[in-house]
C-alpha cells in the first residue's frame, strides 16, 4: 500500500480498521513469526500466515528504493495539509476508479472526517458503511507509516462479505454471507502508556463485545498489534459480551457434531466448567465460575451481560500466565472477577 492509499485508507476507517494499524492485543490468528525480517503473508511472502497479519515485515519486502517519483511528491503535500478532511480532498484523485464513493463527507475539527453512505474497495474486498465518524485520529503519524498515538472513531451499519474474514468453514457457515457491525475505538497512547478508553463490536443478531484496557510498557514502533503488546505489562482491563444469539449458534453447531441436542450440549458444557471450577478453591475463582455457568445456561433466551474484570494488584505481564497452572494463582494474578447480571 502506498503512502497516499495509506492516507486514504485512514480517512476512510481511520486505519485502525482496514489499514491495518489497529492496537487492540493480539489475537490467536496473530502471526507467531512477526517481526523476524522475513514476510510471512501470501503474495508477497511465504504464506505462512494470514494477509494483515505481518505488516512490518511484509512492508518492508513489498517497498520499493524511494525513487523520488510522483508518490513522493504527494505525500509531501499531504504532510502540508491543515487537517485529516483537507489531506483526503488532495489524496482523493490518486484513487483508483471505483474505489471509493459516499453520499457525504464534512470535516470535525482538524484530525476528524465524518462519512454517510461510504463504499469502499480494496481489491476484491468491498465494504458499506452506513456511517463512519472520526471524531479525533493522529493523521499525520500514519502519513508517516506510524501508528497513531490517538483515536476515536465510530462505525456505523459496517456490511462486509464473510469469505473476505478468511474464517474457517464453520465461522463462516454461521455468519451467513454478509456480516453486519458496529463498531468503535478510542486510545492514547503517551510514551509506552496505553489506555484504550472503548472498543466494541457489536454484530447484529449476534452479540456486542467491549473491552477497556490500560496497559505499560508497549512499544509503538513495533509496527504490528502482537509486536506492540509484546513485553508490556496490564494494569487493569475489563471485557464484556452481552448475547444476543451467538452462542446459541455455536451450541447448535456443536451438537450437530455430537449428535445431541443443544441443550444438551449446554449441560455437557457446564458439567466441564463445573468439573474445572472444582480445583479453584479462592473465592474469586468461585465467582467467575458462577458467573460463566449463569452465562451458558442462559444461551437459550440471553437476557444479560457477561463481565470480566481484571484488576491486579500491580501489573502483571501475559507472558507471565504461560507458568502458572494452577487456577486459584491465575486469578490473584490477574485480579480477576466475573459476574452475569
């Protein structure tokens, strides 16, 4: 992605969300191998792992020697841009045709754009959104290829195809064809100091998902989520899932393997929770259990919101729970408590 494609792309999702540069932790679909000096996403790379997934590394291969040329020239005019809605006006004309259409676009202050009626296409990947506002985002640090040290941005009726995820047949079988979505994200990040004030997820019939988080330690430069968050410690974070259907789904799937039926497979599921909660004696340990067993029983008609929090003693880092096998030890560690209400 060129450094105006890259402009662009920000003012559409703010980077965060399409470019690429998002800082919510690592997933269990990070690259293992990131940041080792060898590409490992399909075409460019090996393809060792999934596209999006080892961004600095596969940045660095797929950059050609600045020649000077005309890709130059416009970055150095969008670094003279007096805001985020200015930058996107110049960059707009390098985009390729078809690439990019709203109904409505207006600027917020100098770091924020707001969209109505957005399209946008990258390859063969479309995505329709309803609304996308940027309230704040640090613009100039992504012209640069850095990650923002700021963000808020609020999404709208995002719809997007399931096959352009790279989920595996089951998550796409339950998804349906097109995924539909809310989302939002504000952070700062001040030196090594992380704070993600809100990020949610809500999908429709599904469920909504929310995280807050402060973390140390991280490294901004990384150039990649998992790389970031590498070597950082948490201070406190708290995740929340209010269902709205989503795990009666992945019941139902399951019980197509077992041969039972859901409620069934409900049961199963809570007599394993049960059976681990047994070697958990602590009383926060005992809570959360409850509170996931509330959790799944109510799968049938969900008519709460899961939360767990984490409100350590002093910061712990992730790499730290890799030694710890017993439960009790895990939870004061992490300060952990859970309730379903």
């Amino acid at each position: 992605m060129t450094k105006v494609t890259h402009v662009l792309g920000l003012a559409i999702l703010s980077g965060g969300l399409l470019a690429g540069t998002a800082v919510l932790p690592a997933s269990a679909q990070d690259c293992p191998t990131t940041n080792d000096g060898v590409c490992n996403e399909p075409d460019v790379g090996d393809a060792t792992c999934k596209a999006g997934t080892d961004t600095a590394d596969c940045s660095a291969a797929a950059t050609p020697p600045a020649s000077g040329g005309g890709d130059d020239a416009m970055v150095e005019q969008l670094a003279g841009a007096g805001s985020l809605y200015e930058a996107f006006e110049l960059a707009l004309p390098s985009a390729p045709p078809g690439a990019i259409s709203y109904s409505s676009a207006a600027p917020i202050g100098e770091n924020g754009i707001e969209f109505v009626d957005l399209f946008f296409a990258d390859g063969p990947d479309e995505v329709a959104i309803d609304r996308l506002t940027v309230n704040n985002v640090d613009w100039r640090a992504m012209l640069d290829e850095g990650t923002p040290t700021f963000m808020d941005i609020v999404v709208e009726g995002l719809s997007l195809p399931v096959d352009a995820l790279d989920l595996d047949p089951m998550a796409e079988s339950m998804l349906g064809d097109v995924i539909s979505t809310n989302l939002s994200l504000s952070y700062t990040i001040e030196g090594t100091a992380l704070n993600i004030d809100q990020a949610s997820l809500e999908m429709q019939d599904l469920g909504a998902l929310g995280l807050t988080l402060a973390a140390d330690g991280v490294n901004p430069n990384a150039g990649d989520p998992g790389g970031m968050m590498l070597g950082s410690t948490i201070s406190n974070g708290e995740l929340t899932f209010q269902d709205n259907g989503l795990v009666a789904l992945i019941l139902d799937q399951a019980s197509q393997m077992t041969g039972m039926g859901p409620e069934e497979t409900a049961m199963m599921a809570v007599a394993q929770l049960q059976m681990m909660g047994g070697q958990a004696t602590s009383p926060g340990a005992q809570s959360a259990m409850e509170a996931l067993t509330a959790f799944l029983q109510a799968a049938p008609n969900p008519d709460g919101t899961l939360t767990i929090s984490m409100n350590p003693s002093t910061p712990f880092s992730p790499l730290m729970l890799m030694s710890v096998t017993d439960p009790d030890a895990a939870v004061q560690l992490l300060g952990l408590s859970a309730s379903y209400q």
